[in-house]
C-alpha cells in the first residue's frame, strides 16, 4: 500500500536523522566524545575480562559428562577437640560401599598419590605428573581417548595424555612403548587420553596408572597392619541417577564408623557426598561446615565489574547532562516544529547507543591487548572466543544494557526542557540541577576509594602473613625431592662431596619439606590425657642435623644427637604440642605412640610448616635414619648460589643418575603459599586503578565544563585581583567536598566488607586506621591533580579574551 511505503521511507529517513545528528554531536564535541568512549571501553573492557574470568571459574570441571552426578566422598572426625574434614579417606572403604551401599552409585574409584613422579623412556626423564587410580575411573571421568583403550584391568599398563605422548614419542604410535614409573614399575602404554582442560581439577594428570600396581607393591597397602587406620586415598564416586545427595549421606554416614577399631570410633568419623560441583569453589569447610571457598572471589570481582562498568556510565550522564544548556534550543526547536518526547527520548538513546558501541569495539580491542597480562596474573588462558555464536549474543545485549544504562537518564532529562522558557532565553539549569551529578560523583569516589581501601588491605594481610616468624632460616635453604633411595644409598658420600666443596653450610634427609607436612598420627598419649579426647598430630620424620640445616630453635632441651644413641627412642615436640598437652615441664617426660614410649628430648618453636594464616597444629618430630621423601640444603652465607646449585646437580648425578636432578628454594617454595592471596591483591589492585581513571576522566570532563561555564566569572575576579592560586580553590573546592563526602560514607561500607573478608583468615592484619586515611588522601590528591590541570589552565586564561563579548 502506498501509506505504508510512505511510512517505511519516514521510519528510514527519520533513523538516517538520528544516526547523523549523533556522528555530528560526536564530532563537534571532540574532548567530550573522547572521554565518554575512553571511560565506557575501559569499563566495558574490565566487566567482559571479568565475565570470561568468572565463566571460566564457574565452568570448572564442567567438560566432564558426567559432571552432575560426580563426587568425593569425604568425612567429618573430630579432633584436638574440633571437627575437622578430611578429603582423604582408608583404602578398604570403596569396597565397603561397593558391597554394603551399592544401590547408591554407578561407579567408585579411588585414586592415590596424584603428585610428581618420575616417568622415564629410555634415556629420556622427565619429571611429570599423575597418579594411580582404580578400573573405573575412566568411566567416572569419561576420558576422551585418541588412541587405544581406556581400560585398566592390566596392572602393566598405563594411559599418558596426549601432550604427555607427544613429548616422549613425537609423532610416533605410543601404544605398546615401555615406560618407567619411579624407576619401580614398569608399564606399557595401552592408551592415549586428550588433555583435560586448564578450568579442570585434573589439568596437569601426565599419567594414569592402576591401582593394583600401587597396591601390590613390596611397601604397598597390602601389607599394612590395620587398613582401616591410614586415611590416604581419595574416593571418587558416580552416584546413580535415581540417587540425591542427602538419601546418599544418610545412607553412608557411618560406613566407617562401624570399622574401625574403639580408639578410632573416638574420633567419630562421618562419610558424607562432596558433590564435583563444590570442589574447586564451595572447598572450605570449617567445624565440618561447608564455609564457601574461592566462589568470594567469584562474587567479588564480579561486583567489581558491575561497579567499575557503573562508574564508565556515570561519566557518560554527567557530562551529557551537564552540557544540558547546549542542547536545550535544540531541543526546544524539536519540540515546537511538532517532536514528540518520545522521539528525543529516542533521539538521545541512539546518541548514546552509537557511543556505547564505538566504545565496546575499542573495549574489544582492549581485552585483546590485556589478555596476556591478565592471564598471568589470574593464572589462566583464556581467550576470546572469536566463532562462539553465543559470546556475540551475550555482547550484543551486554551492549544494550550498558546503552540503557548510562543513556537512559541523560534522554529522560534532556527531552524534559519545556521550549517556551528555553525560546525565550530564560532556560537556566540552576543548582539543583547539578545535585543529581554530584550525587553521582559522590558515588563515583565512594566505589573508588572503596576499592583502594580493599587493595591495601589485601596487600596487608599477604604481607602480615609473609612477615610471620616461620620457626627457621629460609636462606639458602634447598628442597631435593627424592624418588629413588640411591640418594638414601649414597647419602654421606653425597654429604661428604658438598661439605669439602666449601658450598655448603648443611645437608639432611627428611620426611618433608619445611613448607610441607606428609604424615599425622592419633596416636599419642600422655600423662593426664582425657581417655576419651581423639587427638591428631602432625608427624615428621628427621635424620640427624635435621634442626642445624633449617636453623630451627630450640626453646627447651636440645636437638637429636649422635652422642644419644637413645634418640632413636627419643621425640621433639612444638610449642603447640606442649600447650596442647599442657605440659609443664616437657623435656625429660615420656609420651606414648601406639603404646611404644618416647622420651621428649626437646622443644622447637612452631614452625609455620603449612597454612601461614592458621595458628601451627601440634607437631611430633621423630629421628629417622632410613631416608626420606626430601633432602634439605643449606647454602653456605655468602657462597654464589648458582655455583652452589650447580655442584648440588652434578654430584646427585652423579650417585643419583636414574633421577633427574631438581631442586627449589625453600623461600619460592613458601612463596608460593601466598599466590592466591596475591593474585586478588594483583586483580583488585588492577580493577582499582582502572576505576580511579575513569572516576578521573569523568572528573576531568566536569571542571573542564564548570571552567567553560565560568569563563566570565573568573575574567572578572583575575580583573579585579584574584590571584590564580584564589581562582584555583574556587575551581577545586567543590570537587574536594564531593570527595571528601564520597570518603566518609566509604570509610563504614569498605570497612565492614573487609573486616568480613578478614575473618576467614586465623592470622589475620588489623584494619588500622592508617588505611582508610591514606585510601582517602590519595583519593584526595589524585582529585586535585585531575581538577588543578583544568582549572590552573582557566586561571592562567588572558581575562581580555573572556571578557571581549560583554
């Protein structure tokens, strides 16, 4: 019909309108334009980083099929007078539950000892990791499989990833190659599985072994005394599908419990479901509660992408409204020639749609550029998915709201002028017009100075934690993994070689590194101990010089002594094990494990041998002279490290040559206790320092229109004798009150958030005051540089050109 192709040409004709009207705008007003695409691509930029960080968590685990219906299972026990959750769980239970609570699951599987181990192929030796499972995992975790078999019923056999396979046999047919585990079992590979990916919790299994092989070992589980003692594997399960997680933990609960022997039953062990849903997020558990995990970080950052996308659009309504007198003949004229609100509220949307998507192309291109830095920091490796339909689906409409957002206000407001008093020339924005933006402002600083305040408290609280006493010398201090007992074979000739070198001070095998503990007991008794109290220590086995090559200090008694050949009955104690045992006088008194006694020869300080935020649990050190998992190193003070280490390798190559020699530093090694901390502290920090730039942007876009707007009025005070420093608070003091309110009501919502954050940390910095006052100060002084630049340039402005109109 001839009216509605008429119509259709009026709809095109109109929207060619609009989009010239708003490039023209764009165009004309350059700086303004400028920092409204700068300040929303940054904002736009950190929330789509944010979104693909918190995807990325929140799909964690989620490429297994099975995803929904995976578990641990895991127990509560009480101890040292607390209940504490155990991941691990005795060997002897998967088969309790296959039997006596099958109705419960499709598959279980237990897996064992998932950590480095030494996998050789000729001459080739690499350091790789993986584990020994039962025959079912495959099936739990639906391994994707790129040659051969998934099955492990041949205790001979092992399955390798596929970057595993590609690093030993290029590209040659792996299956069938001969392998070596640990220089102990020796395995065919029988299959290839693709790599799982980086987001999942077995990201870095090189191998799968079975469990049989670990099992029929000379010092295998097979022989172990009491099976049901030794909590050391991890039960993996596939519940059935008719089977809901409650019905499962009422139905298992004391599946344990009815096992194992009347001093163990003290400890009152309680299976439970660990759904594969909560094991990288919901991990922490506190009082046998689950108390959440790394999903507070989730939430958080994602409240701060919201936060820092709010303050890009914020920066859009405020210059847009406070450039209102330029737009509002414009307006008035639009609406007399017959312009309906409606169409201005449109007008003025597309105007902040056509910004709002210059800025997400640049933000694109942004994310682009960041990704490596953030990838490093965040430890991830994400990318933009280019042909993902869906990620383009979410941009559009991420677009979309961010367009709603920050336009929406600025179009209600513009297209609200009444065109009799604009026409007439008595249209004046006035001052209660301008609350609306300081308000805005206000909120502006408050989310900034806020998220200064949670990057230096953050900061702190790593900091507090590193200076914490640790008990002994981290200097110099070196961690050899062992593997083979060649090292325990040839261990004083090894001694021997790096003392007359003159490049070490110590050397002793031990039973852990310092920055880890590998054995705890509930076995100790003691004079006066509550018979029904269940106790568990930490163990750690030590040879002699153990206490003289970590620098330990002895606080009572004296270190274990080859001048002693009792020793080998003899035990050192923490300071947290006597206060435990409430032990007077503890050098001298005899304790019992299993009923064997020993004689306390000594007291050490807590070493921080495990979490640096909890308090030190109660330890046992034992003399042990049959070897170790670990050698310990001290550097001599003063010698060259690199030339130290580089005679450390060469002679355990030389009496070790079945291992690849490596090595770390004790201090990288406690380092790295602190990674995950540091990691927020780095993205907090990162975000922080985004948002006070596009708080500044926005800040620097308001004085440069007041300055503009009071062109005259400073022309006539620098006449009349305003000097520029007079003219330069006038200009900056409104911007400092905005601040400064922003600074009080930051102080309590900041406040009250990272006191929260700071209770999950037993060893945890103080808010101190200093804090928040220098958050605010630099919130301040960052003010004044932003403001000072514009309004000292207005000051410094000849009053003959500002004047030359009136």
């Amino acid at each position: 019909m001839p009216g509605s192709k008429f119509k259709t040409k009026n709809i095109k004709y109109m929207f060619k309108n609009y989009l010239t009207t708003a490039f023209r705008n764009l165009i004309k007003n350059k700086a303004h334009s400028f920092i409204n695409i700068a300040g929303l691509s940054i904002g736009m930029a950190v929330t789509i980083l944010i979104g693909m960080w918190m995807y990325d968590e929140l799909s964690y685990d989620k490429n297994f099929n099975n995803y929904d219906t995976i578990a641990k299972v895991i127990q509560n026990v009480t101890n040292n007078g607390e209940v504490q959750t155990w991941k691990s769980v005795p060997y002897p239970l998967a088969d309790e539950l296959r039997r006596n609570y099958g109705n419960n699951f499709k598959h279980l599987a237990m897996g064992v000892d998932m950590g480095d181990h030494m996998l050789a192929f000729n001459d080739k030796k690499l350091t790789k990791q993986g584990g020994f499972f039962e025959k079912e995992m495959p099936a739990i975790f639906t391994l994707q499989m790129v040659n051969g078999s998934s099955k492990l019923t041949d205790p001979t056999t092992v399955l390798i990833s596929a970057s595993a396979a590609k690093g030993y046999f290029g590209n040659d047919d792996p299956l069938n190659k001969v392998l070596k585990i640990d220089n102990q079992f020796t395995v065919k590979v029988s299959g290839v599985y693709a790599d799982f990916p980086r987001n999942s919790s077995f990201a870095d299994l090189d191998f799968i072994a079975t469990w049989d092989m670990y099992y029929n070992q000379p010092y295998g589980p097979k022989n172990m005394e009491d099976p049901w003692r030794p909590n050391f594997v991890t039960l993996y399960a596939q519940l059935n599908d008719h089977a809901n997680i409650a019905g499962v933990n009422a139905s298992i609960r004391d599946a344990k419990l009815k096992k194992v022997n009347p001093q163990l039953q003290k400890k009152k062990p309680a299976l439970f479901i660990e759904p594969m849903s909560k094991w990288h997020l919901y991990a922490e558990y506190k009082n046998g509660v689950n108390t959440g995990g790394a999903i507070q970080y989730v939430w958080m950052f994602g409240i701060i992408g919201g936060f820092v996308l709010l303050l890009a659009c914020i920066n859009f309504m405020n210059l847009s409204t406070a450039r209102s007198e330029k737009r509002a003949k414009e307006v008035g004229i639009r609406k007399t020639v017959g312009s309906l609100r409606s169409q201005l509220i449109f007008q003025f949307f597309n105007e902040s749609l056509l910004t709002v998507l210059l800025a997400f192309a640049l933000s694109v291109l942004l994310v682009q550029l960041a990704l490596p830095f953030f990838n490093g920091v965040a430890n991830k490796q994400m990318s933009i998915p280019w042909g993902n339909i869906y990620f383009w689906v979410l941009c559009a409409a991420f677009t979309l709201v961010t367009a709603l957002l920050s336009g929406s206000y600025p179009a209600l407001y513009l297209s609200s002028f009444r065109p009799v008093k604009v026409l007439k020339g008595t249209f004046k924005a006035g001052r209660l017009a301008a609350i609306p933006r300081k308000a805005l402002v206000v909120l502006q600083f408050t989310i900034s100075i806020s998220l200064i305040v949670a990057t230096v408290v953050v900061y702190n609280q790593v900091q507090f934690a590193k200076n914490r006493p640790v008990g002994y010398n981290r200097d110099g201090l070196v961690f050899v993994p062992v593997i083979t007992d060649a090292v325990h074979k040839h261990f004083d000739a090894i001694k021997n070689d790096l003392l007359q070198s003159g490049t070490i001070a110590g050397i002793t095998e031990a039973g852990s590194p310092t920055t880890g503990i590998n054995g705890s007991t509930s076995g100790i008794s003691w004079q006066g101990k509550d018979p029904n109290l269940s106790v568990d220590f930490n163990t750690s086995r030590a040879s002699y010089d153990y206490g003289k090559t970590i620098g330990w200090t002895i606080k009572e008694g004296r270190d274990f002594s080859r001048d002693y050949p009792s020793d080998s009955a003899a035990v050192i104690l923490n300071e947290a094990a006597v206060n435990f045992m409430q032990l007077k006088q503890p050098v001298g008194q005899n304790i019992t494990w299993f009923g064997t006694p020993f004689k306390v020869v000594g007291v050490v300080d807590n070493m921080v041998m495990q979490s640096p935020y909890d308090d030190a649990r109660p330890t046992v050190y034992s003399l042990d002279t049959s070897g170790g998992y670990a050698v310990l190193i001290k550097i001599k003070p003063g010698a060259v490290a690199a030339t130290a280490v580089d005679k450390i390798g060469r002679t355990f190559k030389n009496f070790n040559p079945e291992q690849p020699f490596e090595y770390h530093f004790i201090d990288e090694e406690y380092a790295k206790k602190f990674s995950d901390e540091e990691r927020v502290g780095k993205l907090a920090s990162f975000f922080a320092i985004l948002a006070v730039i596009i708080s500044c942007l926005g800040l620097f876009g308001l004085a440069s229109f007041v300055a503009e707007q009071r062109t005259k009025e400073i022309g006539v005070r620098k006449v009349l004798g305003a000097s520029v420093f007079n003219l330069w608070g006038l200009l900056s003091k409104e911007f400092v009150t905005l601040v400064v309110i922003s600074f009080i009501v930051a102080v309590p919502l900041s406040y009250y958030f990272m006191h929260n954050w700071l209770q999950h940390y037993t060893y945890r910095a103080s808010l101190s005051w200093w804090i928040f006052a220098a958050s605010g100060a630099g919130a301040l002084l960052i003010t004044l540089f932003t403001v000072s630049f514009r309004a000292i340039k207005a000051a410094l402005a000849n009053p003959v050109k500002s004047l030359r109109t009136e």
